[in-house]
C-alpha cells in the first residue's frame, strides 16, 4: 500500500487522465455534498418543531371554554360554558398529584396611555404563576406575587415594547400608566421570545380584572402545568381525567366534544416531533439515494478505467506483474480519488449548512446542521463502496491472460 512506485504511478495515472479523474471525483464529492445538506435540512425542520414549543412551557395544559352541541340532564344544546375562581379550585382540590400550577387568565383588549403617548394592547388577568407557562423573562422590577393577587392590587408588568412605545427613553418603573379608565403603577418589565406580539402585552391580577368588571368570578381560560415527572403518558391520563371532571363539573355530555377544548402543549409537540422524525427519515433515504447515485457513478467511471487499462494490465502480466500488484495499483486509485472527493463534498456540506443559520427560516428550515459523526459515517460508506467499485472490475482484468489483454482494443 506504502510502495513508492505504486503512488508515483497513480499520480501520473491521475495528471495523464485529468478529465477522468475530475468526473470519478465530481460524483463522489456531489453525491456526500447533497446527503450533508439533504440531512442538515432535515434536522433544520426538527429545530423549526421544536423552537415552535420554546415560548411556552411544554408540560401545560390550557382549557378554553365552548358551547355545548348536544343536550344534557336536562340543559340545552348551544350553552355557552363559563369558568370562574371555583373551577381553580376544585381543579387544585382533585388533582393534587399532578397539578404543579395553576393560573386563571382573563384577556381584555384597550387604549393604555402615559402623558402623551397612548395605544391598544392586550391587558392579560393572571395570577403569579403565569410566569412558568408562558417562560416570561423579568428585564427589570419584578412580576406578579400572590400579595398582588389576593390585595387586588392596580399593579402591572408590562411587555419591553409597550415600555418602548409609551415611555421611549424613560424608565417605566413605578411609573403610573392608565389602562381603559384605571391607573396602575408598572412594577415589572418583561421580555419573551415568542416576538413582538407577546412584548406587546401587559399582565395584571386577574383579581384586579375582575373587581373592575363589577367584581365578577368569571375567567377567560386555565392554563395548567403539570409535574414534569409524571411524564408523557401521565400527561395523557391527567388530561383524560381533567376532561371527565369538567364535564361532569358543567353538565356536559360525556360524548360532546365542543363543550370546552383542552390544548395540551406536550402532546402537540410530541406529535410535531414525531411528524418532524417521519420528515427526517423521507429526507434522509432521498439523501441516501444520492449516495447510491454517487456509487453507481463511481462504478461505471471504474469499469471503463479498467477496460481502457486492459492491454495495460496485459503488458505489466507479460513484465511479470501478478494479479495481487495489478488490483492493489486500481484499488488505491479508486480509494484515494473517493478519500478526497468525499472529504471534499463533505466538508463544502457542512461549511453550507453552517452559513445558512436562520436565512431559510422562512421555508421552516432553522439553524439546518448534520453531526459530524453522521457524515463521517456517510462519508466512510461511499469510500468503502468506491474502493469495492474498482476492485470488482480490476479482479476480473487482473485475470486475463496476459495474450489475450493485449489483443483488447
């Protein structure tokens, strides 16, 4: 394998059929190019999923009210259902072993003004565990306590772009603010990565929001979390259960499913990554598919190498060359021309793949990349079947009869 005029004659081999070469080198180095970018792709959409669900928590439950569509015990079809403060409670009161918080929200939509400045934005009621369910991030002061929420205090923590918007270069903290006829002092402003749609938001005591609206019970929605340990199938269980106490709770048809709805933040992303796992492995046996491409190509170039080479052989046979010498010279050709084509495409695929960071985001392609361990493997295979694309026909020349290689034409 280390013999000097082995390599020396495989380099002039290489410079004598320059064309040649390129073409066996181009195949080899596309077909790992493409399975690295193909594959890269592949995880970016795995990455669009999952950063989909990074907003939010994902062990929450959030349980919207409906109407019901089939009559029950004696109640009408078509009834509004409503939450109120009971339904937190009897909620914390029956699922002990599963619930880790529980948050009312009540959403009201309003001119919030400061001096001069003044605009529309969402006023979001809740208590202080809100926070875990929407991963909240507190820039400066504070968020909501369970004080805030049993005084009923006028507090607001308010979104990084309304702190923009009303006060431009002015610190927000305690500052007053009205909001829809209330004034209430800023005790927090908060960041979220959701965008500027969330930053866009002001959260206060949903006790506030109620006392406002004549002191009523009423809420919007729940968002639960639930403990983390009990995991996936638990979470499943609790949300069956969860589902039979609030339509037992209500009066609503056991059968009817518009009666309330219940969005449950880990089965959707379970079922994300699950559909994002089935999209890998379509995009990976396409990216496959390029290496097969890539082998067939090689193999073809190689068999019409070794047939041009024929009355060669015949000649270096005739010189006293045995077949050992003759397949390790097209062997070690094919290999080191495969070697570093492939290393080659390899490493243009991953270069590609980590420029292209968040610009194909648009086509739900985020942060696309490969481990390098896969394209190694990738990398190695198509080495391993270059190799054996070229001694398969160099076996079979090497054992022509050296009078009748040299009648080849």
């Amino acid at each position: 394998m280390f013999n000097r005029d082995n390599w020396k004659e495989i380099f002039e081999t290489i410079q004598k059929n320059k064309l040649r070469t390129f073409l066996s080198g181009f195949t080899v180095a596309l077909g790992i190019l493409i399975f690295v970018v193909l594959y890269g792709f592949g995880n970016g959409l795995i990455n669009t999923f999952n950063e989909f669900f990074e907003d939010d928590a994902t062990n929450t439950f959030y349980i919207f009210p409906g109407r019901t569509s089939k009559p029950y015990k004696g109640y009408k079809s078509n009834r509004q259902i409503e939450f109120d403060n009971s339904d937190i409670a009897d909620i914390e009161e029956s699922f002990p072993l599963f619930v880790e918080y529980i948050s009312p929200r009540v959403d009201r939509s309003g001119l919030v003004k400061y001096k001069n400045e003044s605009n529309n934005y969402t006023t979001r009621g809740v208590s202080e565990s809100y926070q875990f369910a929407e991963k909240t991030m507190i820039m400066k002061g504070r968020y909501l306590n369970k004080e805030d929420v049993k005084d009923k205090t006028k507090y607001a923590v308010i979104g990084r772009l309304v702190e923009k918007d009303l006060f431009k270069n002015e610190n927000a903290l305690g500052k007053y603010i009205d909001i829809t006829g209330s004034a209430f002092k800023v005790i927090g402003v908060f960041q979220d990565d959701a965008g500027d749609d969330e930053e866009r938001r002001i959260y206060i005591p949903y006790t506030t929001r109620q006392l406002i609206e004549k002191n009523t019970d009423k809420i919007d929605q729940i968002a639960i979390g639930f403990k983390p340990e009990i995991g996936y199938t638990g979470a499943m269980t609790f949300e069956r259960k969860l589902g039979d106490f609030i339509r037992e709770k209500k009066f609503i048809d056991p059968n009817d499913q518009r009666g309330f709805f219940i969005r449950n933040v880990a089965d959707q992303l379970k079922q994300n990554q699950q559909f994002a796992g089935v999209l890998q492995i379509i995009v990976g046996f396409v990216a496959f598919g390029t290496i097969i491409a890539g082998i067939i190509g090689i193999s073809n170039i190689m068999v019409f190498v070794v047939k041009e080479r024929t009355k060669e052989i015949g000649i270096r046979k005739a010189l006293g060359a045995t077949p050992k010498s003759v397949i390790s010279t097209i062997l070690l050709e094919s290999v080191f021309i495969t070697t570093i084509s492939g290393i080659i495409g390899m490493v243009l695929g991953v270069a590609m793949l980590s420029s292209l960071g968040d610009t194909l985001k648009d086509y739900f392609i985020t942060n696309p990349f490969i481990n390098m361990g896969t394209a190694v493997f990738a990398t190695v295979v198509l080495i391993f079947f270059g190799g054996l694309a070229g001694y398969i026909p160099a076996r079979r020349a090497a054992r022509i009869k050296p009078i009748v290689a040299l009648r080849d034409e």
